[in-house]
C-alpha cells in the first residue's frame, strides 16, 4: 500500500510521529490507523519499546551484524571464508533482538546471507 502525501500533510505526519517512539512513518501510520479501529493504542504483535540505552546497544549490534555481513560477502568472493561464519552472524543478530525483548527471529535479523 502506498501513500500520496503533500509537502504541509508530511511534515505534519513526521512531526506527530517524533513526538512518539517510532522510528519509521509507516509503523507510526499503523499503529493510529489500528488504535482508531480497536479503539486501545498498540498494534497486535507490535515490537515492545525499548529503553534508551537498549536502543543504543541495538543500534550498535545492528550496524555490527552489517559490517560482518560485507565482510563475509568479500570473503566468499576470494573464498577465504572461515568455518562457522553462519552461526557468529546469528548470535550477533539474537544478541541485538535480545536488546529489544525479542526472542523471535525477525526476518533479515540474525540471519546469514
């Protein structure tokens, strides 16, 4: 589903949306979209919030999981790629979504490519 919006409705989307803790508009859209319909706030199945100092540690993880992944790709171009590569990329990925309360994987999150 796509959204046409004019430059006034966007600005006022992004700045109603950053008074919140969500991150991107889309979620945001979702989760007014469905506390109008249900009547409560939150989405079901929404992603807990997370404090601060998880959300830094989540965003460090994330960038970490990454860098990795860039660096596995070029191994496997030259074919240096190091037994086990898989499973350290997948702990790096649950150790982020451990930050968040998750126990689930989230597809692309802790998963080699």
């Amino acid at each position: 589903m796509s959204v046409r919006l004019n430059e006034e409705e966007l600005e006022r989307w992004q700045k109603a949306r950053g008074g919140t803790e969500r991150k991107e508009l889309g979620a945001w859209v979702r989760a007014v979209v469905e506390e109008a319909l249900q009547g409560h706030p939150g989405v079901p199945g929404d992603v807990p919030k997370m404090p601060e100092v998880n959300e830094a540690a989540y965003l460090q993880l994330v960038q970490a999981t990454s860098d990795l992944r860039e660096l596995v790709t070029a191994l496997r171009e030259r074919g240096e790629l190091p037994p086990h590569i898989d499973e350290v990329i997948s702990r790096l990925g649950e150790a982020a979504l451990s930050t968040r309360g998750l126990s689930t994987p989230v597809p692309g999150v802790g998963t080699a490519r």
